[in-house]
C-alpha cells in the first residue's frame, strides 16, 4: 500500500466529515481505468489501491464499515490484501449488489452522496425506482477540496516520482538520434520509469522541423508512431510516470544534430513565464495569480499564450486546469504542473515546456531535477 495506516484514517475522517456534514446515510465512489481529469480520483484517494480493468464502486457508510465492488476475483483478492477497506466483493452485476447492500444497511430514505458527472444514467434511473425514498446528492466538489490540499506523506511521493521522469528523460537523450522512432523513444522514457516501480506511465511525443510559418512545422506531442526522427528535427516529450497512485510531468524539447536559433526564442520566453509564474507560486496565493503572471509575460514578449498552461496533479493527472477562471487558493503540499505553451504571432508554431513544482510552508519546491536547458543532441 502507499500510504500509512494513519493518512489512510486520515482520509476516513475526511469521508465521515463530508457525510456528517450533509447528513448522508451512505457516499458512493466510482473508479474507471483512465489518465485524465479529476472525475474518477475519489475512489482511488479513499480505497488506496490501483484499478486495473473496468469499474470498481465503494461505498461508505457513517457507522458501519465500508464496502468495495470489484470486477474479478484477481481483483478481489488484490483489493483484500492491499487496499483501505477490508470487505472487498467480486460482481457480475455491481448495480444490483449496490441495491441491496443500500436496502441491508437502511439507506432507504434520506440522503446519499454521488458524483453525478460519473453515475451512469442506468444506474441512476433504477436506484431511484428501487429506493424512491433516496435524495440523491452531488458530493464530488467537497471531496476534490480535500484532495487538493496534500498531506505530508503525498508530497513524499511525489518527490519519489519526480526522479523517474527525470530518469526517462536521460533516457531519451541517450536514444534519439537520426534514425530512431518516436516508438523507441518512448519505449525508452517507459522503461527506465517502469523498471524503477512506476505503475504507469502516460507519454506523448512529436517530432518534426521547426521552421517559422510552415504549417508543418513541429507538433504539439501526441501518441508515439513510427515516424522516424531526421537531423534537423526537434523532439518534444511530455513524461509522466505514476507512483503508487499520484503523478508527476515533466516536459521537454530537444533538438537533433544542430541547434535551432527560431525554436531557442520560444524556448526563453517559456521557461521564463514558468520564472515569472513562480514569484506568486507560494501559501496565499491562487492557481489563477500563477496563469495571470505566465499570461501576462509571454504578452509582453509579443508572443501568444494559449492553454494548457498546465494543471493540479495528485491521483488524477489533470485534477484542475491552471488558468485565470480556477480561484484555489494554494496550501502547503499543493502539487502542480506548469507547462506554458507559447504560440509565434501569426499562431502557427509552438513550443511546450515545463515541470512539477510543489508548494512549501514558504514557498515553493521544483521537484523535477531535469536540466532546464534546450539541448541539442
């Protein structure tokens, strides 16, 4: 398991409180296997164990021990062993468990928590139709709050995960070269991650010539494909291992062969809006002073900025966009990704490039170790 038996009791509290506080007679988690925003993180903050295929439901009861929904009997006994709650089920037909375990534990009237963005509309309509006494209420909101202000031992683990991104990129220096895929290079950023206890691993890649004005020019990185890497491209990577649950990103460019002066213009002004974001990056202050400040400086060098300029990250990649509309204000523990993107005048040439950074009692912590230098290759 990942975390300690106390921040796992940490988090029950957390769970009891919201109940409590809203006066539900059972909360409903939902999991899918997935990487993107904050939808499905619920249950993996609560039940601390990876899904590996399909749904997973808990649910979580004020006085009486909670229950996991699980899809197999790998599952179920992987759940047993590892995760936060002990009586783990295996189902065929999770819906109808859920029906009656809600009807055995008399949560047949009053209110239960939900996260309606991720309850099927299937199992929406029947729980109402079998338990018509249910107010059904949203609860996702107060949960995302909690996870969003990390503890002590999730900033350990990020910390422990920054290296394996650090690591893939040493990596993929070693391996691109004219001649190589963007399969290999990825393969490359994998292993090195994998082989080091990542559980997973989320890579984008785009290679290509940057030229000013060309349509064609470098991409913003997608899915690897076989293309193979030419002298005179660049190569933009965007690593992302995840470690017991929780995610760290690291995002670079290189070039291959020969340096390119256009690209190191973009360069600068993108790592230098990261520079000005970080003089607000500490307690006090909000997600939305961070996207102001790397706004408003790609502006002043006359360049366009243009989302992602990155995002919270926790047991969900993106678990909220850093932009000028996210008000959260910034705690110790705060995980987050900073990735400017910064767009030529006439809009058609890119660059992308950041990091994870942490927020400290007193300011801020830079967690991944990678060199901040364009490097040729």
């Amino acid at each position: 398991m990942a975390f300690s038996s106390e921040e796992r009791e940490r988090r029950d509290k957390i769970m009891k409180k919201i109940m409590e506080a809203n006066g539900l007679k059972a909360l409903i988690l939902f999991g899918e296997v997935n990487v993107g925003n904050a939808l499905y993180g619920d249950l993996r903050y609560y039940v601390d164990n990876k899904n590996v295929a399909n749904r997973q439901v808990a649910v979580l009861f004020p006085a009486a021990q909670p229950v996991l929904f699980v899809g197999s009997p790998i599952q179920q006994q992987a759940a047993s062993r590892r995760s936060s709650i002990r009586d783990c089920r295996s189902s065929n037909d999770m819906l109808a468990e859920l029906t009656a375990l809600l009807k055995e534990r008399n949560a047949v009237a009053g209110k239960v928590g939900v996260h309606f963005d991720v309850l099927p509309v299937t199992w929406h309509n029947h729980l109402k139709h079998e338990l018509p006494g249910v107010e059904w209420v949203e609860t996702h909101e107060e949960i995302e709050e909690a996870r969003f202000h990390h503890s002590g031992e999730e900033a350990d683990l990020f910390r422990k995960c920054a290296p394996l991104a650090d690591g893939g990129y040493e990596a993929a220096l070693r391996t691109i070269r004219p001649g190589a895929t963007e399969y290999q290079v990825a393969a490359a950023i994998e292993e090195y991650a994998r082989a080091r206890g990542a559980e997973q691993h989320f890579t984008l890649i785009g290679s290509g010539r940057f030229a000013p004005g060309d349509a064609n020019a470098l991409s913003l990185p997608y899915s690897p494909s076989h293309r193979r890497i030419e002298a005179g491209d660049s190569v933009v990577m965007e690593i992302t291992p995840c470690l017991e649950g929780y995610w760290t990103q690291l995002v670079r460019t290189v070039n291959v062969g020969t340096s390119n002066p256009e690209l190191e213009k973009l360069y600068r002004v993108a790592r230098d809006a990261i520079r000005k974001g970080l003089d607000v990056f500490r307690p006090g202050k909000s997600v939305r002073d961070l996207a102001l400040a790397i706004i408003g400086y790609v502006e002043s060098c006359g360049l366009i900025p243009r989302p992602p300029y990155g995002h919270t990250c926790g047991v969900d990649l993106n678990e909220a966009r850093v932009s000028p509309q996210n008000s959260q204000v910034l705690t110790a523990g705060t995980a987050v990704i900073i990735h400017p993107t910064v767009f030529t005048p006439d809009g058609k040439n890119s660059f992308f490039w950041g990091e994870t950074y942490l927020v400290t009692d007193d300011g801020y912590e830079r967690i991944n170790h990678a060199s901040d230098e364009l490097l040729t290759v």
